[in-house]
C-alpha cells in the first residue's frame, strides 16, 4: 500500500499550512489541533492529546497481540525570522519552521492515512507528535506523563531530513547518533566601583578574560573519536554599558557537546574546575545552571537491522555518511526503554541548511519518509 496522488497533494497542503503558522517550544496549542482535525477523519482507536505539553499520540491497533511501535515527529518551530520567499512563508514574525518539523509532521499524517485503511495485524503502531524537540524539553515531559504509560513503545523510530546528503539517500548505522549537548549559563558575582576607582571592586573582566579561551579549549576530536567534546562560547555580558562604572558582574553562556552521556558528564565537571580556578584568585563569586539539556541518541542494533531491511526492500539507498551527526535530537530517551533508531533522510545537495533563515523542507520528502515507517511498521506487525 503506497499513498496516492491525491493523498501526496494533500499532504504537501498540510505542510504548507503548518508552515505558516509556526509556533515555538512549548507554544503548539493551535499546531497540536491542527494535526487532531487531521485524524478526525482516520479513527485511530485512541488519541491522546495534551501529552508532556501539546504533545499528540494516535494509536492504530492490531486485532492479534505484538509489540508497540512508536513513531516520533516534532510540533515545534524555531525562534527565526524566515527570510527564504516561499509562497507558504511564515505569517509569524520571527518564527518559522526552519527545521523541517512540518514536514516531519505530514510525513507521520501519511503513515496515519495508510494505518487507517489497514490496521497492522498484530501489535499497535502509536504515531507521537512531541513537543518541545528544540529546547530538550519535550522527550522528558513525555515520557513522564502518566498517560504516555499505557503506549510505552517496544521499538521507535524517528527521522531527521538533512541537507548535504543526495535527496532521499538515507544516513543509518548503529551506536551514537547524534551529540549530547547542554547549554550552561554562568553568572559571576563581584562588586562594582567607580570607574575612577576600580579597586575597590570586584571586578569579573580578568576571570572572564581568563575561562573562555580555556573553555572552548577543551574541545577535543571529531564524531569519529569516542572523547569527541565541542565548546562553543555563543554569549558574553559584562557590567553596564556605561563610562563611569566598573563592572561588578557579568554572565557568559557556553553550549557543551559530546558524543556521550558519560563524556558530557566529564566535561561539565572539568568546565566548573575551570570556573572555580578563574574565580577565586579575584575574590569573585559564580553560580551556574544547565539549559537545554540533550541526550545522545543511540541506535540500537536491532532497530537498525530492521530499518536497513526497510531501506533495501525499497531500494533506497543508504550508508552512514555524516555520522554520528554532531548536533543534538530530543529522541535519546526513547532509547532508554524501547529499542529505537533514528534515520538521517538527505534533503539534497545545496540546500539550505537546517536552522538557516532561506531553509525549506523538502515535499518530494514525504513520500519517501511515509514510506520508509510504514515498510517498518508492517516488516514488525504485519
């Protein structure tokens, strides 16, 4: 069973409409009713609503038992402003769908149409619309909503589009996929002066001057080495913007990222000994906090023999080309409890980066990704 042209044309639609209305993590009121008026017409045999947030989980039975599998796309867009002049751009200033989630989303819709014409015979297929992928947020809430326990996945599956691979070549392979990552924010604490007089403050330029080169040396390798680490400096503020005030304070945000758990864990220790050795010297205090916070994403050995098998018998072509994948997915939890897998489906050469302002998703996409989960889904249930 394969989408028909009406189908494709009605998808592509969807995209299009979601993409003009974009909304931000833990903002998708009206993008989560949207994709429920879409299954109105499909009767999955449950839907969850409200789930971690605005998540969304439609669950296709089978009529003999099995496993459950589960499905994972994203709601959410991003904080940017659009600047690509397709005829969908985003009616939200400053907001857009920068990432591909909306067409991640009419990805999972046509795999909801194809169920809702034939259930799987065994088992239970449960698509997941999740939200607050972006902030890192979203995976957790979801899992530890009491009412995501009664569809708590045997396997699940996800995929990301990714410009700079060949359209519809998919990147797959087992072990890390993609980077743990985490940002921290540093607040340091001194005392302020009169310009004319800084030493009787407490100054945080010299500690600050001190810990970012430090920090971002601690980056080491590349994807390919296991003690892979990444530290980017992205903001730094420092007093007030004026003539006749030494600063007292200051704040400096730096994003973490590993290639494992266990190695971020290891560098977020060695990042705060690099903070205390700064500060001390100058009688200067710091507090700090963790945003964002990403697990690595693991693919199980299984799931992916089960998706390459997917992939072969429809001829897509795959490797593991740009993997692992340095950024950071809000699907690493899955795989603490389900054997999951994530596929990287090539969105073509020369296209817009994902998070660029000009970035589109592919529709030629949604065919090809509909297809790949639901040759999944059937190779397991039938």
């Amino acid at each position: 069973m394969t989408l028909t042209n009406s189908d494709i044309i009605d998808l592509i639609a969807l995209r299009h409409d979601l993409h003009r209305h974009p909304e931000v993590s833990g903002n998708e009121a009206q993008t989560a009713q949207r994709i429920v008026q879409e299954f109105a017409p499909l009767s999955p045999d449950t839907l969850i609503t409200d789930l971690g947030g605005h998540g969304v989980a439609a669950v296709f039975d089978g009529s003999k038992d099995g496993p459950t599998v589960l499905f994972r796309c994203e709601l959410d867009a991003l904080p940017i402003y659009e600047t690509g002049t397709p005829a969908h751009r985003s009616l939200i200033d400053g907001v857009g769908h920068l990432c591909g989630h909306d067409g991640h989303m009419a990805i999972l819709m046509g795999l909801a149409r194809l169920l809702s014409r034939q259930r799987p015979a065994r088992g239970r297929v449960v698509l997941l619309f999740q939200p607050a992928e972006e902030t890192g947020a979203g995976a957790k809430a979801v899992l530890e909503d009491a009412k995501f326990d009664p569809v708590q996945p045997d396997f699940a599956f996800a995929l990301h589009n990714t410009p700079g691979l060949p359209l519809g070549h998919v990147a797959l392979t087992s072990g890390p996929v993609t980077c743990a990552s985490r940002g921290l924010e540093v607040q340091f604490t001194g005392r302020s002066a009169h310009a004319s007089q800084p030493e009787t403050g407490i100054s945080p330029m010299a500690a600050l001057a001190q810990v970012m080169p430090e920090m971002t040396a601690l980056s080491h390798g590349t994807t390919q080495d296991p003690d892979f680490a990444l530290v980017t400096v992205t903001h730094a503020q420092m007093g007030e913007p004026a003539f006749g005030i030494a600063p007292g304070d200051a704040r400096l945000f730096v994003t973490l990222r590993t290639l494992t758990d266990d190695r971020m864990a290891d560098l977020c220790e060695q990042g705060l000994t690099l903070l205390k050795t700064a500060c001390e010297p100058h009688g200067l205090g710091f507090t700090h906090a963790f945003h964002d916070v990403f697990l690595h994403s693991e693919n199980d050995a299984e799931a992916t023999a089960i998706a390459t098998a997917a992939l072969d018998a429809l001829n897509i072509p795959h490797d593991a080309t740009g993997l692992p994948w340095r950024p950071s997915e809000d699907f690493g939890r899955f795989g603490h409890n389900a054997r999951a897998a994530m596929l990287f489906l090539g969105a073509g050469h020369g296209h817009a980066a994902l998070h660029n302002p000009d970035y589109d998703f592919p529709d030629d996409l949604i065919p090809t990704g509909t297809g790949i989960f639901h040759r999944i889904a059937r190779d397991l249930l039938g």
